[in-house]
C-alpha cells in the first residue's frame, strides 16, 4: 500500500473521529496526570462507559503524545487487570512500539529517536484472540522507555464472543 495514501487514510480517521466527539472511556494509570487524556485517545470499538472487545477481531489504538525529553526507544506495556492479575497482551506487550509512531504535523513515520517537545501520532492494531476469556476486565495501556511512561492509560472492557459467521 502506498505510504502517503495510508499516511492520509491515518490522519483522515483520527480527524474524523476528533470531529465526532467519541471519547474513549480512559482513565489515568496510578500515579499519572497526562493533561486532556480523554480527548487524545481512541480505542475502537468502544461504547460510552466500556470498550467491547469482540474475539476474532483486532482492536485499533490512537492517541497523541508529547514527550517531555528524547526517547531513544519506546515498549509498548499492554495488559489486561482480570481479577486484579496483569496478563499480557500476546504479541504486544513488551514490543517495540517506534514502527507505529508518526509525526502530528505531517503524518510522516518518526522513527526512534523522539525528540522532546514534539507532538506524535502513536497508531497499533491487536487481535483479540479466540482463547481469551469472555470476561470483564481493565485494559492497560502504556509506552514507555524503559525508565517512565511516556503515556499511559487504562480503558474499562468486556471481551465478548466472536461472531458466528
């Protein structure tokens, strides 16, 4: 696919859901204040008061960010609280999360490192897997470089069954 047209297709659908209103139901991680963070984040598919994570599907996050030094690398640190225990998200959590990071301003990819003071795009789609338990849970969302979060927030969810087709 061509990077300026997926560039655009990004840009155009957090535009598009900014314009909407749609707030994702985030709540600050423990001992964290990120300013505005409802408005900066969009998790899909999500209701007003939880995300339904629907098994067989992949779940997209976006949100904005500004760091406030350089990041040289960024890890994603993504788990869901169930009964109080953090599971990680196969195939997320503990990644590499530079790949999905662009420039606010242009949509362009910015590669590691971040340069402080500078505002940026992160974008990821997860599956969520056919095993997991249809349960209610809190999804836990951070990236960080490997001393802080650089963002981070939590999302009420409920992973419900796939569809029969």
């Amino acid at each position: 696919m061509n990077k300026t047209y997926l560039t655009v297709a990004i840009l155009l659908a957090v535009t598009i859901i900014a314009a909407r209103g749609d707030e994702t139901p985030s709540e600050q991680c423990p001992g964290q204040n990120h300013e505005d963070l409802r408005e900066r984040i969009q998790v899909q598919p999500c209701g007003k008061s939880r995300c339904k994570l629907r098994k067989g599907t992949n779940t997209t996050v976006v949100f904005k960010f500004k760091p406030d030094h350089e990041i040289k690398q960024l890890t994603n640190d993504v788990y869901a609280v169930i009964a109080g225990l953090p599971l990680p998200f196969v195939g997320v959590a503990g990644a590499s999360a530079c790949a999905q990071i662009k420039h606010a301003d242009s949509g362009e990819p910015a590669p590691c490192p971040l340069a402080a003071g500078k505002e940026y795009i992160y974008t990821n789609s997860f599956p969520i897997e056919k095993f997991y338990p249809q349960v209610p849970l809190k999804v836990h969302w951070g990236l960080n470089d490997g001393n802080t979060d650089i963002m981070c927030f939590e999302v009420p969810a409920v992973i419900v069954k796939g569809s029969t087709k």
